[in-house]
C-alpha cells in the first residue's frame, strides 16, 4: 500500500499550522482533510521526521511480531491436540 504523503511531508504540514498558519488554509493547500490533519496531529504532535520514521518502524516490527506469536500459539494448539489423541 503506497501512502499518499511522505513522513516529512506530514511533519512539514503539522509544521505550517504550529507556524501560524490557519488549518482550514494549510488542508486546503495539501488537499488534506482536517479530519486527517487531526488524526495526524495527534499521532505525530510534536515529532521531527526521524522520530515518524522510528515509530513507523517499531509498528512494522509490533505487527510482525504478533503475528509470529499468533502463529507459535496455533502451532503449540495443534500440537497439543495431536498429542492428547494418541495417549
């Protein structure tokens, strides 16, 4: 799935408003809902570019993750029925 927005993009759009600029103005300016520019805000209020792409990181590594242990859990489940069938 390719974001419309880059990470520095979004911090340089939060950056506009901090700057003083009117959110209806700067949404307008991007093509950006102000629906997205608060959910954007309040994810990433007051983060520079390098601590968005730490954050993007750590939740790609949190899904992964959990889907290993999701896995290991169905694994272990299998193998514990297998195992009270044949005693």
């Amino acid at each position: 799935m390719k974001k419309r927005y880059s990470d520095e993009q979004i911090v340089s759009i939060l950056r506009e408003t901090e700057a003083g600029a009117k959110v209806g103005e700067t949404c307008r300016k991007h093509g950006v809902s102000e629906a997205t520019y608060y959910s954007w805000k309040q994810k990433y209020a007051g983060m520079g570019v390098s601590d968005v792409k730490r954050l993007k990181a750590l939740e790609d590594e949190n899904r992964r993750l959990k889907t290993m242990v999701a896995d290991q859990a169905l694994d272990i489940q299998a193998l514990k029925a297998l195992l009270s069938k044949n005693f």
